[in-house]
C-alpha cells in the first residue's frame, strides 16, 4: 500500500509536468507540419517563385506580341508585315515561292 501512497502522491506534481509537455509537443508539431505550419509556408514560398517565373515569361510574350501588333496598326502600318500576315491567313503564295513550314 505504501507503494501505491507514493505514486498518488507524486503523481501530483508530475501530471501538470506530462501535460504541459504533451500541450508544447502538440502545438510544435503543428507549427511545423500544420496546415499552415512552416513546411506549408516554404511550398508556398516556392510555389509563388515558380508563378512569378511564368509571369515574367508570359508578360515577355506578351510585350513581343503587342510589337507586333503596333506594327499593324493603321497610322503606322508596315507593308512587309502585312503581307505575310495576308499570305497566312489567306494561304496565297506565288508560284515561284519556296513555303517554310514551321511548328510552333
């Protein structure tokens, strides 16, 4: 009995103990394998680089397709480009053109 005395009194002071450190565990697992813990926060981060990079790409294309586009504007039109542009989208060539097929 006196055994049993012994854990019922020291359990006392070290169940707060156990708790406490179960709460800390708890809350730094979730902190770093959470939803929004840290290793959610780093794909994000690298996630955001990789969406920023096809920005820049795209924004690239974008600036070179509007060029283009000015080129075609009435105020300043450019012959040579609207005549390819004109033999494109209405599949006319001459009869001595050689037609260069690319794949885009």
């Amino acid at each position: 009995m006196s055994l049993f005395r012994e854990i019922h009194k020291r359990s006392r002071f070290v169940i707060p103990q156990v708790l406490g450190a179960s709460l800390v565990a708890y809350f730094a697992y979730h902190t770093i394998e959470g939803e929004r813990g840290i290793w959610a926060w780093i794909h994000l981060k690298n996630d955001l680089a990789v969406k920023q990079a096809e920005m820049q790409v795209t924004l690239a294309e974008r600036q070179k397709l509007e060029a283009r586009v000015v080129l075609l504007r009435p105020d300043n039109l450019d012959p040579d480009l609207l005549e390819e542009r004109a033999r494109d989208v209405l599949n006319y060539g001459l009869e001595n053109d050689y037609v260069v097929i690319q794949r885009r």
